[in-house]
C-alpha cells in the first residue's frame, strides 16, 4: 500500500524550478532515502510533503488522499511528522516537555476540558506522560528525562527531535539529515535505532541524508535528485552503479566515496 505518493510535482519560485517533474512513492514500512548534491531540491521536496511549500504544479497524496494546500499542522494530525536539518527543539523546556508538546495533536481535551478538570482529564494526561516516556526510552534518552533541552549534547538533542516527532503519533516520519554533527558511535546507534522504529513501530521513513555509507547501509530503496530532477531511482545496490548517479557526484568512480549530497 503506497502511504506517500508524489506525482509529477513541480515547485517554481518566480522564474526558479526548485523541483521539475518529481514522481516517486513510498509503501507502507518502507525506508526510503533522498540523495542528491547540494542544490539538488532534497529539502524543496521535504518541505513540499510537509505544506512548508505548495506543488505548482502535480500531486501530493497521502494514504490515498490529496494533501495539496494542506497546512504542515494540518499532515501533523493526519499523520505526517518530520525533524529537521536545523535542530529546533524547546531549549527551555525538559526532555520529557518537548515530548509532550509533541504529543499534543492527539489530545482531545480541549480548552473546556483543560479548564474543567475532572478524573477522565486526569487519567488521559497520566497515560499521555507514560507514552511519551515510552518514546524517550526508546531513543535512548530515559537518564535525561528531566534535563533541559539547551544542555543535552549535540547528537541526543537531535534523538530528542525523533522521540518529539513519534510522539505524534505518525505513519509516515521524515528524517532531515538525522546524522549531522554525530560521531561514528552515534551514527551506528541512529541506525540501529531507524531500523527498529521502522521494523518495530511499522513506521513508514524517508529521510535526506549527507552520509552516503549511512544511506546505503539502512535505505531499502533510494531516489536520487540533481538539479531538482529525479536521475535515478532502485535499490542501494542498483543505485551504486548507476552512471547518472556516479557523474552527478562530481565524477566518483564510487557514489560512496562523496558526501556531497
């Protein structure tokens, strides 16, 4: 079942096409990573899919339905969540805080209801806690819980956006370089982690991606832009020895040598 399908999508800014003729699609559970050099229009098509910025022309379904015009609120409580490039967390906030704001495009209570009170408002925000406490543990952030966002190093604070993001309750979860600024450890950490909240929470990914060895070792499948066009589309191996793919990273022999994406 496809969860994300774009359909001849095209982004223009003034007389710039950011994005020219896009189409791919993701299924459901799959793990599907965008790549390209810079300027490519990875982040164009991420923005696009989240209602940062409208298709000009072509078509953005989500589960079958047509999320054109659709405000990124709007996709979160559908279903839609994403991190981004530039970390934007609650600095002021604990770790535990930022989850629940996540969290909150499931509440049902309301203005009224927050204002009333009463024992099923209550019982609701005690299971909402355990459930973004669950989160947090899964992303290995449960010693922090009560730690101020602003102080967490650089690599648990983007471990801290995925929990925020889960904690949505999304199908479809977009990555926006989850790697930048990680050392090798926690590289290795991150995917073990991708990989379980797509096998385990059967959550559909895609991600963008400068880590090219990363790419190729967790993506099932891989679309390829340069020059807001897609080159190339298959799996990792098909897209290693692709000859558009190899010339689009500045003539590498080897696609996994660069990461210039």
């Amino acid at each position: 079942m496809k969860v994300l399908d774009i359909q001849n999508v095209t982004i223009r800014f003034g007389g710039l096409e950011a994005i020219r003729d896009v189409s791919f699609s993701a299924d459901e559970g799959q793990l599907l990573a965008i790549i390209g050099p810079n300027g490519a229009g990875k982040t164009t098509i991420f923005n696009a899919m989240t209602g940062v910025y409208q298709p000009t022309v072509g078509q953005i379904l989500f589960n079958g339905k047509l999320i054109n015009g659709l405000k990124p609120n709007q996709l979160v409580t559908m279903g839609v969540a994403r991190t981004f490039q530039n970390i934007r967390l609650f600095s002021a906030l604990t770790v535990l805080e930022n989850v629940m704001v996540g969290s909150q495009c499931r509440s049902r209570e309301g203005l009224w209801g927050a204002l009333a009170g009463g024992k099923k408002v209550a019982a609701n925000r005690v299971k909402s806690i355990q459930q973004c406490r669950e989160f947090i543990e899964i992303v290995g952030l449960t010693d922090y819980l009560d730690e101020l966002a602003t102080n967490l190093p650089y690599g648990k604070q983007r471990l801290l956006e995925i929990a925020r993001a889960l904690a949505t309750g999304c199908e479809l979860l977009l990555l926006d370089e989850p790697a930048a600024g990680m050392n090798a450890v926690e590289r290795e950490e991150l995917v073990a982690l991708i990989r379980r909240i797509s096998k385990e929470l059967n959550k559909t990914i895609i991600l963008i991606e400068h880590d090219i060895n990363l790419v190729m070792n967790i993506s099932e499948h891989i679309v390829v832009l340069d020059h807001g066009e897609k080159i190339a589309e298959g799996t990792p191996g098909e897209i290693r020895t692709n000859q558009k793919v190899i010339e689009a990273y500045l003539g590498s022999e080897d696609p996994l040598e660069q990461e210039v994406v």
